[in-house]
C-alpha cells in the first residue's frame, strides 16, 4: 500500500517531468493529491487518470 502514494519527487520522476511542472498540474486540479500534516502525496491512481486522460485528448 505504500507505493499506493508518491511523494512529489517520486511523481515527477515516474512521469519524466520537472517538480514545478507537477505543481502547476497539482493548481490547476488537472492532477489529485492530498496532504498528510505537511507532507504532500499524490495517489498512484490519479497518476494513471492523468495519463489516461492525456493519451485521450492526444488521439
């Protein structure tokens, strides 16, 4: 369950982008996350609602 939530980090790597790219995604709603405390994560599922999405708007 664990690697059900990434870190910001560990979200940026898996898509291959920037860390200020993944929160610009993250203010504008187009990406979901949560904040447990201080720490922001970001569910595994909503990584994949994100790519699915974009492939979608790409065909």
């Amino acid at each position: 369950m664990a690697d059900d939530f990434l870190t910001v980090e560990e979200a940026a790597q898996l898509l291959k982008i920037g860390r200020s790219t993944l929160y610009d995604l993250l203010r504008s709603g187009e990406l979901a996350s949560f904040l447990i405390g201080h720490r922001r994560r970001i569910p595994r599922s909503a990584i994949d609602d994100l790519v699915a999405r974009l492939m979608k708007e790409a065909s």
